[in-house]
C-alpha cells in the first residue's frame, strides 16, 4: 500500500495485556488538511476535547492513539495527560503540540498509565518509516477480533491518489458515533473548508448509521488527514474529480462501518436494515434505528425466529408515522406482512431460512412517501453478555 508522504509506527507500551501493541503514532511528513467528528456524549474524554479544539484549525500533522486506557473521567489529570502525550510526541518529531491530535480506548475512569507512556513514546517515533497502517489498526483494539483497514485508489488531474482508513470497535456501538476510533489517511490534495464539509456528511451515512448494542461512548472519535502528496489539483465542491473523492471516501467509510457490526461483540448475524416509503428520510431512520436497537428484535435474530411481530412494534413506536394497514414487512424477497396482516405460514418457513443465514435484509415499506434510510445491526447473543461482564477482569 502506498499512502505518499504519512508515516507509521506501532509498539507494545504495556498499557494492556502483555504481548499486544496499544500505542500507535500516524504522521505526515507534511501539514495535511484535517476534519474530525466525535461522540455526542455529554460525558467526553480528555483526548475528545483536546480534539475538538485542535482540529477547528485547517492542518495537523499528527495522530498519536493508546487502547487500554480511555483516559475517559479522570478529571484535570487526564487532560494534563493528554496534553503531555501530544508534547512528547510533537518534540520527537520536531513539530508545534498543537498539530499533533490524540485519541485513546479502553478502560473509562482510570488514569492513564504515563510511565508507560513516556516509556513507549521514543521507540513509538523511532519505528516511524518502519511500521505500516495495519499494525496501527491492531495497536488500537481492545474486544476486536481482527483488524479493520479499507483502501480505495482515485485519479485526479492525471495523479494517482490513495485513501485509506483503519477503525476499530466491536462493543459499545451507537451512532452519534459509537464506541470507535476511526482514521482516514489521504494523499490527495482537498481543501481544508470542504473537507470540513463531506468528512461529516459521509460519517453520518456510515458510522451514524450503525449499532451493536445502542450504547453511546466517551472516546468516539473519527480523523481524516489529507497532505497533497499524490500532487493533483486542489479538490473543492464542484471541480473536477471532487465528486469521485467523494464516492471513494464513502466506500471507505461505510466499509469500515460494516466490519464493526459484523465484529460486534459475540455477533453472530450481519442484518442490513431498511425502512422505505417513510413520510421523511429522519423518520424513515428512526424506525430502521428502533428495530435495530430492540433487544427483542437481536435476539429473535439470534434465535433465528421469524418473529415479524416486534419488528412491527419496534416500527410502531418509533416516533416514526406508520399506518400499519398500509405497511409491508420482507426478510431478504420474503414478504412477511403484507397491508399490516401476515402473509402466512409458508411465509414463515421462508422467512426462517432467511434467518438462518449470517448476512440478511429486513425491509419495512411503510407505503407514505419517498422517505427511506438503511441502518446495520448484529443480532444479540449469550457472548455479548459474557464478554462485557467481566470487560474488567
């Protein structure tokens, strides 16, 4: 993979189990235009506001990321930390602290450990040139059970650029960004304001359109860099390629976004979900996100119960206009409900062995207007809960 003009390095700082790395360092060899989108939880970590404040600026330089820790509720410490990280960073690389951004996952409400930090930092800038994207894509799990990294090529003006994104996040997903870390690498040359523009317009078409569990984090945190390397006129809303960027930057986003739902923890099922013929597109998301995060739902998915009922109800009381004589309901091609009344007992034998699949549809065609939005889940399963009851221990 050939990302022109960023830089990688990946060690173990023993911030979690021995034998992992968790510390991870992305830099440009030039200042890159920067965007970011982070959690809307009113409980935010250190790293979130540091981020939020450093990427309102057109460039950055660097992203420097820890798993283990969240550094999430540690109070006046735990920005001090944070702010520290980013200066011993911005010192080994020769550049201002304030072009340097800072995440981190993990344990919410434990200090970050920074004698581990300061350890890890001078061999973490040492292995820049040496290290590659994906061994910063495993250096930021925590439950993961792979690494995630997406890569798309383009042409602008006659140059060849590369987008490439890594993220990581298996539980604690919702959108308003969900439990995850996500960073998108471009060398190709955007203007900083647009950027600023499509980076959140496209995480809210992939991120913001995913759930595990319905849980909202602390750290959710979504980076772009893009330093020009690749040398191709400016792209800007309008000009020529900028459209093509924009479809790219999509396939990578939603990509990475459908990798956490189909590694969400204990997951076995993949389920697109589709609400159409909604009076509005919000709506139409709503009752998509409903359905998505029942937890009587997930676990009929589970189950692989063709229990058309509560997708019926979680539509129902959504907030969402439903008339439900009007309203359809399809697992993959199967018709389930047809004018609000169930469409039968071969229906039902269909429409489990649709459900015995590990990748499926749900469509609910609510019959009103043009409205319509897509939403992805994952069933819930006996690991879900054995894994975040002893996340700790």
């Amino acid at each position: 993979m050939n990302i022109k003009g960023f830089q990688f390095s990946a060690v173990e700082a023993a911030i979690k189990k021995p034998g992992r790395l968790d510390l991870a360092l992305i830099v440009s060899e030039t200042p890159a235009a920067v965007a970011g989108v982070y959690t809307t939880n009113a409980v935010k970590a250190a790293p979130v506001l540091i981020d939020q404040e450093r990427t309102k600026s057109d460039t950055c330089r660097a992203i420097v990321v820890n798993s283990g820790n969240a550094n999430a509720c540690t109070g006046p410490g735990g920005m001090d930390d944070a702010r520290e990280t980013t200066r011993l960073v911005a010192d080994g690389i020769g550049v201002a602290e304030d072009e340097v951004l800072v995440c981190s996952t993990g344990v919410i409400g434990v200090p970050l450990p920074m004698d581990r930090m300061r350890k890890g930092i001078p061999p973490l800038v040492q292995g820049l040139g040496k290290g590659t994207l994906d061994g910063v894509a495993r250096a930021i799990m925590t439950t993961d059970t792979f690494q995630k990294l997406e890569v798309r090529t383009g042409m602008a003006g006659g140059r060849e650029y590369t987008i490439a994104g890594i993220a990581k996040g298996a539980g604690m997903i919702m959108p308003n960004m969900a439990t995850m870390l996500a960073f998108i690498v471009t060398d190709a040359a955007v203007d900083p304001a647009w950027l600023k523009t499509i980076f959140p317009a496209g995480v809210d078409r992939s991120f913001n359109a995913i759930t595990v569990d319905g849980d909202t984090s602390t750290n959710d945190t979504a980076l772009i860099m893009a330093n020009g390397a690749a040398g191709n006129p400016v792209l800007s809303a309008g000009s020529d390629g900028a459209a093509e960027f924009v479809r790219l930057l999509d396939e990578v986003l939603l990509s990475l976004a459908k990798l956490i739902v189909k590694d969400g923890e204990g997951a076995t099922k993949f389920v697109g979900i589709t609400v159409k013929g909604a009076r509005t597109d919000a709506d139409a998301k709503r009752a998509a996100m409903s359905v998505a995060n029942s937890c009587l739902v997930k676990t009929a998915f589970f189950g692989q119960d063709a229990n058309w009922g509560r997708i019926f109800a979680a539509v129902g009381y959504s907030g969402a206009e439903v008339d439900p004589d009007r309203t359809e309901l399809f697992f993959d091609d199967v018709k389930m409900v047809e004018n609000g009344v169930f469409a039968g007992r071969d229906a039902e034998a269909r429409g489990t062995e649709v459900l015995r699949k590990k990748e499926f549809s749900v469509t609910v065609d609510l019959h009103l207007a043009a409205g319509e939005a897509t939403v992805y889940t994952s069933d819930l399963s006996y690991d879900y809960v054995k894994i975040n009851a002893d996340y700790r221990t």
